[in-house]
C-alpha cells in the first residue's frame, strides 16, 4: 500500500487541495501499479509562522513583501 505524506503551507482552497490528493494518487498508481483504494495521501498545511528561511519565518517575509529565498 502506497502512502505519500504531501506538506504545504496553509492557503490552499479545498478544491486545490482536492486537486493535489488526485494528482498524487494518479502518480502514485502510475508509478506502483497500485489500485487507487490501496494509495493513502496525507495532507499537512504547515502555518506561514511555523517555517523559516534564513530565520525569518515565510509570514513575516511575505507581510513585508519580500519574497523568501529558494527553498
């Protein structure tokens, strides 16, 4: 049983993030020959204040407009 464990900042729409489930677990059929009812994907919103680059978490850059670097 294939298990993917996807994490992405918070935002996202219900839809994109409905979008993403599928599209991991097309790639995952895809690439293991897996049934569909086999593959589990686990979706974790990770908060703009609980990441950093270079210290300074990705919500401070993004409120002072300022793009964070290349992750």
């Amino acid at each position: 049983m294939p298990i993917a464990e996807v994490l992405i900042f918070e935002g996202r729409t219900d839809d994109q993030k409905r979008t993403i489930l599928k599209e991991v677990t097309d790639a995952l059929v895809r690439s293991t020959g897996a049934e569909p009812e086999r593959v589990r994907v686990i979706l974790k919103e990770i908060p703009t204040m609980h990441f950093s680059v270079a210290g300074v978490a990705i919500a401070d850059s993004r409120a002072a407009g300022k793009a964070p670097g290349k992750l």
